[in-house]
C-alpha cells in the first residue's frame, strides 16, 4: 500500500506502508545510528516524535526482545530507507514489519531517508503526517501538522510506581523520567540496590528513604515543560546527597539552578557524537538523543561550570556542580547498544558515593 510523508514545508514522499495504516501527525527527527535500531524504538526519549533511521537497510537482525530498553517502543512513526522482510539472527524473535503491527504504530519505507535528512538539517526539525490516503488535501492538512507540539510527554511514559531492582551495594535511587532500562542495570551490575520513582515523585519521599545516591535520567520532550520536576530536583540538590543526571535530568537540574535551556536546529541523535572532557582533553565517542540543550551563556559559575562540550558544535554536554557532589551529562553513558566510551562516568559516580558514605 503506498503511503505518504508530508513535511510543514509542503515537502512530500512517497513510498510503501509499513507497520500500523493509522494516519499520525508528530515532529520528524533523524537518527544517525548504524545498529541498534530496536534500542532506538524502545527509548523512551523518542516519545512524541517520528524516527527517521539514516543507515539504509533496517531490520536485518530481526527483532530481540531482550534488547529493548524498555516494555514497548515510543516513537509516532518510523521511517526508512529499506526494510528488510527476512532478517537473519539466530536471537531473531520476530520482524520490524511485525513489531510496527503489534504496537499499531505507523510507517514508511522506500523513500530517499539522505533527502529527507538534508532537509531536516538544512530547514531545521519540523513536523509531519504520514498518511495512506492518496486524496489529501494539502491545503487542509498543512495547518494541522504546523500546529502539533509534543506537549508533555515526561508523565505518559514514566513508570506507573515505585519498584526497587535488589543488590548489595549502594542505594540509588533513579528518578524515572523516561529511563533506558540500561541505566539502572549499569548500576545494578555494580553492586547497587536501585529504587526506581516516578517521575512526580516529592523530593521528600526521595530523601525519607535515605538513598547514598540519586540518579536523573533521560526522557522526552522540552525540559521546560517539566515545572513540577524542576520543583522537585530543586529540593533535592539542597541535600548533600551525591546526584549524577543524564540527558534530560542534565537540562532538568540546569534549570532547577537558574540556567536556561533551548531548542536545536535538529539535535544529535546517534551512537557517533564525539564529547571532550574538559577536565582532562580526552575525546569520548557517545551515543545521543536530544533536542534540547543548557545555554551555557545564563550559566552562574559560581553554580556550575562545563565539563564537557561537542566537538562537533562545541553545544553544552556536560556540568560540574560548585561545592556540590552532582555531575550531570548531555549523553548516555549507559550507551545501549555502543559505544562503551564513556561508561567510566557510572565508576565516578560509585565514588562519590563511597565517599560520602
């Protein structure tokens, strides 16, 4: 069945259906990833966003539920190049065709994935329908996907109660803001017991439990939207218990501290993003999704200062927090599927603990 992407701008493409024939609206983003193309759908951070998966071919290994960074995938919509109908893996559970199905979200596949980027990156990212209605209106539909906003994503895609993944090290407790699932098994390999929150819980109750640490982790959408967290991390940056925050929790504890934070031309999505080390001049390759960043320029030193920075376009990626034992990340660290380079940052963190224990 032939289906349509229909850019804000005018732009459309044509190629085949794939996954649920539902029509969707949602903000077109791309991802620069070779592998880990089901570790990209079941992020959460993708909530309220359709995919595009620059590598050409997608699906080739199949679909491995042990893979998945959590219970379901995020995303409106996926897009791609070509997707492989027969994949080859011997932990091959299923097709992407399938996955789409099982979870009604819509797709398309065989159109030019580099043309859409470069339009994306040239114009900036913006919205879009994919439909398989081939007597739309461009006239009618153009105002509707200019006016789609994520909106507040964070809640629909947080943990629905408190659990606790058992160890016998430090306690964490993870504030779960949209969390990989590779970010509370990274601490659980090391020893730590991680209480698991939702994202609205009090700080109070964070701090009645009397974790050794707490981590923030990555989530979706437009930190600003996110008051009620702010509020609360605000609270919990008063203690002297050691926080470490990735992604969106980094953008969240800039705010809860006066800095500010805004939108990107089109964000870094994918598993090659080099990040320097201040500290220290080393490079790091990481692995990434956002759309947002910490303005540096409304940063009070006397607060924090920057710690890492892009290379590519020298953006915020990481802070250090004055007199305070809390380091925050723009990257993922955990990583999953690759690279590993920065992993390192979990050990600091086991330190700081240590420490003020």
């Amino acid at each position: 069945m032939k289906a349509f992407l229909i850019l804000e701008d005018g732009t459309v493409f044509e190629g085949k259906s794939i996954g649920s024939k539902r029509e969707v609206v949602s903000e077109i983003v791309f991802n620069t990833s070779m592998t880990g193309y089901l570790e990209v759908l079941t992020d959460p951070s993708y909530a309220g966003q359709a995919v595009v998966m620059t590598y050409p071919l997608i699906g080739n290994y199949g679909i491995c539920t042990e893979d998945m960074e959590s219970e379901r995938p995020w995303p409106d919509a996926y897009i791609v190049r070509e997707l492989s109908r027969i994949p080859s893996n011997f932990r091959s559970e299923g097709t992407i065709q399938d996955f789409l199905l099982k979870y009604d979200i819509p797709g398309i596949a065989g159109i030019d994935t580099r043309a859409l980027t470069k339009i994306l990156r040239e114009k900036g990212t913006m919205n879009g329908m994919i439909t398989t209605d081939e007597n739309y209106c461009l006239e009618k539909i153009l105002p509707e996907i200019a006016s789609y906003a994520t909106g507040k994503v964070v809640e629909k895609v947080t943990c629905a109660q408190k659990y606790v993944l058992p160890g016998d090290g430090p306690r964490v407790a993870l504030l779960d803001l949209g969390a990989k699932r590779n970010i509370a098994r990274s601490l659980n390999k090391r020893g730590c017991q991680v209480t698991v929150y939702p994202a609205l819980t009090p700080a109070k109750e964070i701090i009645a439990d009397e974790p050794d640490g707490i981590m923030l982790s990555n989530g979706p959408g437009d930190p600003k939207e996110c008051i009620s967290v702010i509020r609360e991390i605000k609270e919990l940056y008063q203690t002297d218990i050691p926080i470490f925050a990735i992604c969106l929790g980094h953008q969240l504890m800039a705010l809860a501290n006066g800095a500010d934070t805004y939108k990107m031309k089109y964000g870094h999505r994918g598993g090659n993003h080099p990040v320097k080390d201040l500290k220290t001049g080393r490079v790091y390759i990481s692995s990434q999704n956002h759309g947002y960043v910490v303005d540096t320029k409304k940063l009070d030193p006397s607060v924090a200062v920057p710690a890492f920075i892009n290379v590519n376009d020298g953006t915020n990626e990481g802070l250090a927090y004055t007199g305070k034992n809390i380091f925050t990340v723009q990257f993922h660290p955990e990583a999953c599927p690759g690279p590993l380079d920065s992993g390192y940052l979990f050990d600091r963190f086991m330190k700081m603990m240590e420490v003020n224990r």
